[in-house]
C-alpha cells in the first residue's frame, strides 16, 4: 500500500499521468520483502518534482519583468557563470540596494572551485554556516547540492535559484531569485513596480570571490562560523 501511495504522490506532483498497460516498459515485480519508506525522502522528491516543474527560467523572467520591467535576462550564460563565484545577501543597501541589515539575513557563498556556503545571522545569532556543498549552473539555473554535513534540517528554503538583472545605483547588478519558494513568495505579494519586493525575494551580488582570494576566506568563514555544536542543542 506504501509503495502504491508513493508511486500515486511522485505522479501526481509531476503531473505524469500513470503509463498505460500497453506501453512495452515492465514495471518492476513486487517480491515479499517489506520495503521502509523514509518519509522525509518522499517529500524531498515531492519538492523537488514541484520545484522543477515551476522553475522554467524564462517564465519566472517574464512574470518578473510584468510587475519589475527594469529586470532584465542575462546576455548569455557564459556572463553569467563568470560573475557566480560570489558573495551574495538579502541584505543589498551597500551596493545601493533598498534592503539593509535588519535583524536577520542570509549571506550564500559560492566560491570558484564549485563549493559553496550558505551562512544565516540574526540579532541574538552570529554569523553561522547552516548548509555547505556544492553548486552547478547549467540551462541559466544556478543550483545547490548540500554535503548535509551540517548536523539539522533547516536548510536554505530554495535550492535552485534563476539568475535575473537590475540596475542599482546606475550599474547591472546580479540576482538569484528561488525558484521555488522566492518565487512563488513573490508572484503572491509584489505590485507593480515593486523594486523592494523584487530585492526582498533575491539575493544580491556584493562582490565577487576571486580564486586567489577564495581560499583565505573560506578559511576566515569557516574560524569565525563554523559552529557544528550550536545544531546538536
């Protein structure tokens, strides 16, 4: 029954209709050994599937650019990739963002060797590594695939993000809207024009990790925000 119910959940969330009898592909025999699902696997693939299915990045730049007309799409995915090994925030207002330092934020790290550390601060929370891994970028979607070395659960709310483009303080500048999550966040609550919305639901370029500098950071973020202990509370 579990593994019926499972088949059911993965169908519908992709929004594949079940394969006729007469397609020549045999479905796998079922024997008498007990199978365990692991429910949080279930959701995971759920997620996933749903996050795939809404993360075509031209619709996401199109239904952006409606309410935000100054957003603009990537020139190619080569400008793209050069400009991803970076520091990027939610909080944007030292580049001339409207979004400052409020009383939390998340600061994602993607440095040039493909690895990645995604960070979360509040008032009573320094600066603390909640995720790390590694990312690709590929069919202009940047996307995260976490070691889960970090001993919890609460990982970044997006794990594929589409870059988009917008002028701040007279400059193109570089963001990563969620594909899932941001988006639909924002799809729900932005009005037209609504740049502070549009910045709320992104993480904004800073600057970029040189490789010759990459090293040294991730050295000093690992010193100053590695704190396993904090997760086994």
């Amino acid at each position: 029954m579990r593994i019926l119910w499972f088949i059911a959940l993965v169908a519908v969330v992709s929004g594949c209709a079940p394969k006729s009898s007469t397609s020549t592909e045999h479905a796998p025999s079922i024997t008498n050994e007990t199978v365990v699902l692991d429910e949080a696997k279930v959701l995971a693939i759920a997620r996933q599937a749903i996050s795939t299915n809404d993360s075509e990045p031209a619709r996401i730049l199109q239904d952006v650019q409606r309410v935000v007309p100054a957003v603009s799409a990537p020139a190619s995915e080569s400008e793209t990739l050069a400009l991803l090994p970076a520091h990027f925030s939610d909080s944007n207002s030292k580049v001339g963002g409207p979004v400052g330092r409020g009383l939390s934020g998340e600061d994602l790290y993607l440095f040039p060797d493909r690895s990645y550390l995604y960070l979360r601060w509040a008032d009573i929370l320094p600066p603390t590594i909640f995720d790390r891994g590694t990312w690709l970028f590929g069919n202009n979607v940047m996307s995260l695939q976490s070691d889960h070395s970090v001993p919890q659960r609460d990982f970044p709310k997006d794990s594929r993000f589409v870059p988009l483009y917008y002028t701040i303080s007279g400059k193109r500048t570089l963001l990563l809207m969620g594909a899932s999550w941001n988006f639909s966040y924002f799809e729900k609550k932005a009005k037209t024009n609504d740049d502070f919305m549009l910045f709320l639901c992104t993480l904004t370029h800073i600057e970029p990790i040189e490789p010759v500098n990459a090293e040294t950071l991730q050295k000093k973020i690992y010193a100053d925000s590695w704190k396993p202990i904090f997760f086994s509370k």
